[in-house]
C-alpha cells in the first residue's frame, strides 16, 4: 500500500491541474463571451447611430431641396416684380412722350397760325 502513495500523490496533482485548467478555461470562456456580447452590444448601438444619422442627412438633404426650391420661386417673384417694375416705368414714359407729342403738335400750330 505504502507504494501507491507516489503513484496516487501523482494522480492528485494531475487532476489538480486539471482542474485548475479546466476552471480558468471556463473563465476565460466567460470573458470571452462577455467581451463578445459586449461586441454586439457596442455594434448595435454604432448601427442604431449610423440609421440615425442616415435619416438625419435625408431629412437636411430634402429640407435643403425645398430651400432651393424657395430661393427659385422668390427669385422668380423677384425678376417678375422687377419686370412689373419696368413695364410700368415704360407705361409712364409712353405717356409721357404722348403728352409731349400732343404738345409739339399744338406749339406747331399756333407756330403756323402766327
């Protein structure tokens, strides 16, 4: 009996091994999924953020459209306020220019009659 005690204080230190590989394996395991939840986690969180910016860049792109869009239309408003501005000018020299003819018409007439 006395010579198994080598052999069995041998077996016990394997299985001590073992075991103490076998349990950092496990905790080591337990990182591992814990960093790779924490992965997926921070991932999910990146995609949410870049959805969200995506939705915010149509959001501007389509407001920036409806600002050209309005900037065309006033400019447009411009350039007929403009246009309306110069046909009444050339309606008021028009009559002008009759009111002048109208005059020299009549100063040529008492000119001939005098």
């Amino acid at each position: 009996a006395v010579k198994d005690i080598p052999g069995l204080e041998e077996t016990v230190k394997r299985l001590t091994l073992e075991r103490d590989q076998a349990v950092r394996a496990q905790v080591n395991s337990g990182d591992h999924a814990l960093r790779a939840q924490n992965l997926a986690d921070t991932l999910a969180k990146r995609e949410k953020l870049i959805t969200n910016l995506r939705q915010k860049t149509l959001e501007e792109q389509m407001r920036a459209t409806d600002l050209e869009d309005e900037l065309e239309r006033l400019r447009e408003q411009v350039d007929q306020g403009s246009i309306d501005d110069l046909k009444e000018k050339l309606r008021e020299k028009t009559s002008q220019c009759d009111r002048y003819r109208t005059q020299l018409k009549a100063s040529e007439q008492q000119f001939k009659l005098s």
